[in-house]
C-alpha cells in the first residue's frame, strides 16, 4: 500500500487515501500476532462494524461526522470522508482566546450525542475537527455505542472532563463553558451531571 500514513495508534492505522476521485482516509485495524487468526479477524471485523454502526447514528443525530464510503471486513478497513479542517486540539493550543466559540460548541455536539442516546467514548480535542465553515466534526467513535443510558453518558462526560483539564488546563473557564452549553441543549442534562458526580466520587475512593 503506498498511502501516506498520519496517524498509528495501539488498534488502528490512519492513511491518506482517495475514494473515487475525493480525497479520504482510509482506517486499518492491522491483525494481532498473539491472538488466534480467527478470533483477531472476529475481533477486529466487531470492531470495525461497531464504529461504522455509532458513525452512521450520529449522522442521523445530525452530528457531522466522516461520510463511510466503503468498507472492507476481509482487511478490517473502513474507508470514509477525510473531514477538512483544524484538530481542536491544535486550535486551543494556538489560539486559546477562541476557546469560549470552541467549547460552546463542543457542549452542544456533545449534547446532540446524548439526546440521541449516542455515546461517542473517548472524546477528546483531539478527536474533534473545526471545519473551514466552522462547524464542529467529531471522529473515531471506535469506542463508541448507541441506546445508551445516563451512565454512559456520565462516563463520557467524565472523560472530556478529565481529558479537557490535562490537555487545556492554561485555559480558564473551558470546561465550565462546555457545562453551560451542555445544559442549555440536552434534556437530561441534571440527571447525567449528577451521575458525573457520583461517578467522580467513586474514581476518588476506588
Ligand atoms: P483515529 O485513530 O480514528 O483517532 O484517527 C487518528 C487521527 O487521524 C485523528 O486524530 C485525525 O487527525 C486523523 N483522522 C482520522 N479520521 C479522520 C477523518 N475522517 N478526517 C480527517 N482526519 C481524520
């Protein structure tokens, strides 16, 4: 495969790659020696499908996320939308004053996921894409899933949480900001802040 490589991570490489004529990438999950060939293809194949089935329901949502063009589970690859724009991540490192704009998005994205009972399972910044026409995109929901309960939805909101402070801790309010939007755009927003709490208290005597 003569592809460009931009990403490796413990389960998945990122290529560059083309999609009939449109720029995408192209997203391997390579086979695990130590596992037995048949259950690392099951593994990987449950994997890919899953991400595909959380892709394909927030687009539903109306979250922009990556259009799937193609899938391959004999290689366990998805090929889909390669999401022009700036990693979050890189924005709020560079440009911390726009983190106010950033951050109400995310709340709202975030609560779009969870009013559809979607949960994306490791957001982080760098996980969210700012496109040209400024809208927020989110990707990698391999660890995501749907029809979730408050729970879930806690857990992922801890995450951001913990991954907002360590990664954005320079930038006072951040969080706070997500919090308000969140609460401004998600029905349940109080039930699924105290299960963050309670969630919190449990990380602290475990
Ligand atoms: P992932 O393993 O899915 O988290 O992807 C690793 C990195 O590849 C991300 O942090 C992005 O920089 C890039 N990437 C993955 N999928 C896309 C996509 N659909 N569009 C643009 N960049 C992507």
């Amino acid at each position: 495969m003569d592809y460009q490589e931009i990403s490796r991570g413990a389960e998945a490489i990122i290529y560059l790659s083309e999609y009939h004529g449109r720029d995408a990438i192209l997203k391997v999950r390579p086979p695990k020696k130590y596992r037995h060939p048949d259950l690392d293809l099951q593994l990987r194949n449950s994997r890919t499908k899953n991400e595909i089935r959380v892709i394909r329901s927030a687009r539903a949502a109306g979250v922009r996320s990556p259009v799937i063009y193609d899938v391959d589970l004999s290689n366990s690859c998805i090929i889909m939308e390669h999401l022009k724009g700036l990693k979050v991540k890189d924005i709020l490192d560079e440009h911390p004053s726009e983190a106010k704009e950033i951050c109400a998005k995310i709340g709202e994205i975030v609560a779009k996921l969870h009013n559809n009972k979607i949960c994306h399972g490791d957001l982080t910044t760098s996980n969210m894409i700012l496109d040209d026409d400024g809208i927020l995109c989110m990707i990698d929901f391999s660890l995501g899933d749907t029809t979730v309960d408050i729970e879930e939805m806690g857990v992922d909101l801890h995450l951001l949480e913990r991954a907002f402070t360590s990664a954005h801790s320079d930038i006072d309010g951040a969080y706070e900001t997500i919090i308000d939007s969140y609460r401004k755009n998600m029905r349940n927003a109080q039930a699924v802040l105290e299960r963050v709490e309670n969630i919190r208290s449990r990380g602290r005597y475990t």
